[in-house]
C-alpha cells in the first residue's frame, strides 16, 4: 500500500503541482484548502506525511502541526514557507516539524525532505519492533519459569534479574530521548549514538533474559583482569539522558591511577547501576525542596582495597531506622514504584566479589553508597565474602 501525503495549501495551483510530483513518485495524495479541512482528514484517513503551508487563512501551518501532533503524534509535518516566514519554520521545528521547505519548491528539496521523514518513520518502526521483541522476550521466559518445577527456589533470582532488566529498559529509554533529540536536531551523532545505546541496552537485556534460567542455581562470578574505570563510565553514560530528564546533574570523577583488578563486569555494572538509579530517584523525591539534583560517580585507590566505589547524592537521604533495613531483601523507599531488590541484588555481587558495601546517608542532606573490591591475584584466589553495612543490625547470612 502506498503512503498517504496530504497537502495543505489554499493555493489551488501549489495543490495541483504538488499533488501530480507525489502522484508519479508513488504516493496516495489527499488535499486541503485549509486547517479545519486537513484536521478532519487527518482523523478519517490518517496520513503518513502532512505539508502544511505556513501561511494560511483561520489555522495557520504552525496551529495545524499542533493540532495534528495532538491528533496522532506520529504523523510527520513538512512546513511549506516563503523566505519571508523562514522564523517561523525555524519555530515549527520546535514543535516537533520534521523539516521545512521554502517556496517556490523544487523537487529536489522535497525529495530531500521526504528522504528525511522516512528516516525518522523507520528509525521509529526500529523502536516499536525492538519493543515489542523485547517485550514478547520477557513474558515467553517469565511464563517457561512460571510452569517449572523448581520456582519456588529461584523465584527470588528471578525477581533480582527482573529489577536489572528494569533498570537496563531505563537505559533503553535514555538511547529513544538521544534518538529523538537527533531527529529533532537533524544531528547525526545524537542519531547513531542513541541508536547505539538502544541496540546495547535490547542485548543486555536479551542475554539477562536467555540467562534466568541458569540463575536458578549460585551463580559464579565470571571474573576478568579490566580497568574498574569501565563499568563505571558505561553506567554514567547509560544514566546520562535519565538525569537529565530529571533535571538532575550527574559527574563522572575518576581516578587514573587504577590498576587493572579481576572484577565481574557484568556483576560491578549492575550494582553501580543500581546505585546511580537509586540515586537520582532520591534526588527526584526530594524535588520540592527546589534544590538542583546532584549525583556523583566516583572512583578511588584507597589502602588494602583494589578500588572503591562512591555514588553520592543530595537526595532525600535516609533516617536511621531506612538505613539498617536498606540492604534487607524486599524493602524498598519507593513504595510501588521499587521492588526492595535492587541494593539485595548489589549486596549479593558484593559479597561474590569478597568486597563491602557502606551506606551514610541523613534524612534531607543525601546518601553516599561506598562499594569497595579487593585485590585478587587471579580467579578462585581464596579470597572470602565480607559484606558490612553500617548501622545495620543485618545478620551476615539474611
């Protein structure tokens, strides 16, 4: 079936010339002769494309494109303008106009601007079908655990792995915010940079997917000589479009002085993380203190430790009776917006790692999560779980 383009000019001429350019490039043309009109075929025929003329009698260009925004948010807008009203198509670029061409109008412009839409309608499609892939990919693995015999052993595991791949879909929403950024700019970096990010984060979360099963039984670390620097600039930039979003600020300081460790990548990625996501949810709980949201990433050398970890945030912090039960399996500050897993989930790779875990945090000044690792020679060194959480009454085996 071919596209449907509808052209919306009160110039009968322009209609025509344009109507007979689409026709023979294979398009199914509609026409109007004003706003009121193009609203209406918008809702019964529901085109792909709309040209809109920026200057019209009643609804003007700018009115139509946000009325069709409104209508059907994935309709794309080409403005038609005189050189005159080269302002105002510059503006219906901010609401979300896939491009604009000036009049008279050659053929080559429109085919460019054609060329563009359809970008912007496949790159969407790209989204939708990686969506649904994904979404059809949880629920056929969710039901297969739902009919094994042995759920009741792994239903915790299971639900860890759920709030990874909670937090891995934030990230994935962090690549579509790049994605459209670039299509609303015509950037190509924020294109393939937030196509990047959505094709990582849909393979992250297929291979957390294709491993539930495995996880049913104690997982072994897959421990591999890196820089420690890595899984914390691959959470920072996965966390970078959500802060923003948020309003919320977000640093990266490192340390360069970092030595290579054996560390579980996956495993250190996850729990950094979940802290980095837990702390920009503070800092968004805290919001109607007007206080600008701050967190901070960060790495260090500190004796008798290969690296320690710091996510500090200026959040909502935590009173002393939050703290001793913020590691407990199931408790979660978000009410029903959190599962209670997450930092259980870091505990857990903490102690896999032989590492410990700390928490400082004040009600209304802000939390600091302290991870730290310890040095290892090689995998299966001898070295043995340590998880410490102050102020918490927590027994080493809860």
């Amino acid at each position: 079936m071919s596209e449907k383009v509808l052209i919306v000019d009160d110039e009968e001429g322009i209609r025509k010339v344009l109507g007979v350019s689409l026709i023979q490039a294979g398009y199914h043309v509609l026409t109007a002769a004003q706003g009121k009109d193009a609203i209406q075929i918008v809702r019964d025929e529901r085109p792909d494309i709309v040209l809109a003329d920026i200057k019209m009698p009643g609804m003007d260009g700018i009115d139509l494109l946000q009325r069709i925004k409104e209508e059907n948010p994935l309709t794309e807008v080409i403005i038609m303008t005189g050189h005159a009203d080269l302002d105002f198509a510059v503006k219906s670029l901010q609401f979300d106009a896939a491009d604009f061409i000036t009049k008279p109008i050659h053929y080559d412009a429109l085919e460019v601007a054609l060329k563009r839409v359809h970008e912007r309608i496949w790159m969407r499609r790209q989204i939708r079908d990686y969506t649904e892939s994904l979404e059809r990919l949880v629920s056929e693995k969710t039901q297969k655990l739902l009919e094994a015999e042995r759920l009741a052993a792994i239903g915790q595991t299971v639900a860890t792995l759920a709030h990874a791949i909670k937090n891995i879909i934030g990230g994935l929403s962090g690549g579509m915010f790049v994605l459209e950024k670039g299509m609303e700019l015509d950037n190509r970096d924020y294109l393939s940079q937030g196509w990047e990010m959505i094709k990582g984060n849909v393979t992250k979360i297929k291979t957390l997917a294709l491993d539930l099963l495995n996880y049913s039984k104690e997982r072994e670390p897959d421990f591999d000589l890196c820089d420690p620097n890595i899984p914390a600039r691959e959470v920072y930039h996965l966390m970078l479009a959500r802060a923003r979003e948020g309003n919320v600020s977000l640093k990266l300081d490192l340390a360069e002085d970092l030595v290579k460790v054996y560390v579980d990548l996956e495993g250190i990625h996850c729990s950094l993380l979940n802290l980095v996501t837990n702390a920009i949810d503070a800092c968004l709980d805290a919001g109607a203190t007007q206080k600008p949201g701050e967190v901070v990433l960060r790495s260090r050398k500190v004796p008798d430790w290969a690296v320690e970890y710091q996510v500090l945030d200026n959040g909502c912090g935590m009173d002393e009776a939050t703290r001793n039960q913020v590691f407990r399996g199931f408790f979660s500050t978000k009410g029903s917006k959190g599962t209670g897993l997450g930092l259980m989930v870091t505990k857990k790779i903490v102690r896999e790692h032989g590492g410990v875990i700390e928490v400082e945090s004040l009600p209304a000044k802000g939390s600091t999560f302290i991870l730290r690792l310890p040095e290892r020679e090689a995998p299966g060194d001898g070295i043995y779980a340590r998880v410490e959480v102050d102020n918490s009454t927590e027994r080493p085996d809860d």
